[in-house]
C-alpha cells in the first residue's frame, strides 16, 4: 500500500472509537444517551438475535428485541451501561413508541439498519 500508513498495534488500540448519541425523549423528561457497542456487545445481540431464529430460517421469537438492544447500548453520563440482561422486561413495559424510536436510533448508530449493512457490502 504505497503512500498509505499502515496503523500499529498500540495505534489501534489508543483510538478511542466508541462514540454516542444523545437523544430527547420528552415523553420521559429528558435525553438518553446511546452508546455505540463494542466489540463484545455486539457479538451479545448478534448471538442472542441468532438464537431467535427457527430451524426453517425464521424469526422464532423475536419479542424484547427493542429492550436487549437498548439494554446494551443506553450508558448514564460516564458511559457506564445502565441495564444488565435482567432489566430487558422493566424497558419492555415502558412506552412502545418510545422504544421503537430509541432501537431504531440505536440500530443506526450501530450500523445494523439494513441501509448499514447494504453500505458495508458496497466497501468490501
């Protein structure tokens, strides 16, 4: 790769590559901040989306997708996660429209939309 810097390992790992996104939620009085998963939590939601699917190909199961979702990307101010897998039933109960627009957000920001995925093939 003439005239390309190649990165080392300490470069890689110094980046710090995790951004969020803070979203309003005037429904709940305030914002969240949505988190963009590393490494280790996406392979958690692909894992657990993988295990919904059915032996004929299809989505077996897919209630609390929104809820799992955001409970691994939702971070407090310190970018702490704010839910363990535990507190997937607590977020399923709250406003359906809500979550729907915080997943998608979330989806979004983590490169799971289909446009994402679409984008991704194109760059390969």
């Amino acid at each position: 790769m003439p005239g390309k810097k190649l990165l080392t390992k300490a470069e890689i790992l110094q980046v710090q590559d995790i951004r969020a996104l803070d979203v309003e939620v005037p429904e709940w009085g305030g914002c969240v901040r949505i988190n963009v998963m590393n490494g280790t939590e996406r392979e958690r939601f692909e894992m657990w989306a993988q295990s919904k699917v059915g032996p004929d190909g299809k989505s077996a199961d897919v209630s609390d997708v929104r809820a799992t979702l955001l409970s691994l990307v939702l971070v407090d101010d310190k970018g702490e996660r704010m839910f363990e897998a535990s507190d997937v039933k607590a977020i399923s109960g709250k406003n359906g429209a809500v979550l729907s627009r915080l997943a998608d957000q979330a989806m979004r920001v983590n490169g799971l939309t289909k446009e994402s995925a679409e984008e991704m093939r194109k760059n390969s």
